[in-house]
C-alpha cells in the first residue's frame, strides 16, 4: 500500500477542518471532537511525508514525537494535544477511555486545529502555494 503524498495528507486534513466549520452548530461535540482529531493527524502526517519521517503510530504524542526528531514543536501545541488525547485514551493498554465532549469544548478543538494546520504550511513551503 502507497503512503499518501503530503498534498494529499494536507488536502485530506482541510476537507475535515472545512466540515467541522461549516457544520459546527450541528454535529454533535464529540463527532466535531474526532473530526479535528482526523485533521490533526493528516496535518502532521502531512509534514512527516514531506520530510520522510513516519511516526510509530498515529496518537498526537507520538505525531509530536516524530514532528519533533526534525523540527521544535511550541510548548502550547503539545499541551493543546495533550489535552485532546485524554479526550479518547483508546489506545491505551491499561484501559479505553474516552470523555464525552460538550459544546464547550468546540471551540478549543477548532482553535488547536488551525493552530497545528498554521505550524504545518509554516514549515512546508510549497503548501502555501498548494492551499492559496
């Protein structure tokens, strides 16, 4: 199986952004919750393909982990996502978890969304052209 390229890992990770924008008055907190989450991943796996360095798996802290062999990452960003990954603990080996998301939350989930797609097109420079 082919790796998608960056253009289709960050086009990929707009079509959700776009979908929890439009549609954030009425999808459930917790579908917006794993919509950014599916963003999230395919902005950071975007710039992992672009520099050809996959993470060991696809949970924000081992995204971050990879990100950050070949790049610093903000201290805000990985605290955001630390955030968000205690949301669904699904991968956990001690125990599935996942905390039930309030209309609350929709705004902190956007917000670190676009934060992470901004630290991403930074650091690609031919996305800039690719997203205009």
């Amino acid at each position: 199986m082919e790796t998608m390229s960056w253009q289709q890992q960050l086009s990929g990770a707009d079509v959700y952004l776009k979908r929890v924008k439009k549609n954030s008055n009425s999808y459930s907190p917790d579908l917006l919750y794993n919509l950014c989450a599916m963003a999230i991943e395919q902005y950071f796996m975007a710039l992992c393909v672009y520099k050809n360095v996959l993470p060991e798996n696809h949970r924000f802290s081992d995204l971050v982990d990879a990100v950050s062999s070949f790049t610093p990452v903000d201290g805000n960003i990985i605290e955001d996502l630390k955030k968000m990954e205690a949301m669904q603990e699904i991968c956990s080996l001690e125990g599935y978890s996942r905390k039930k998301s309030t209309i609350e939350d929709v705004p902190f989930y956007i917000t670190t969304t676009e934060v992470i797609r901004a630290f991403v097109i930074y650091h690609i420079p031919e996305a800039s052209a690719v997203n205009s």
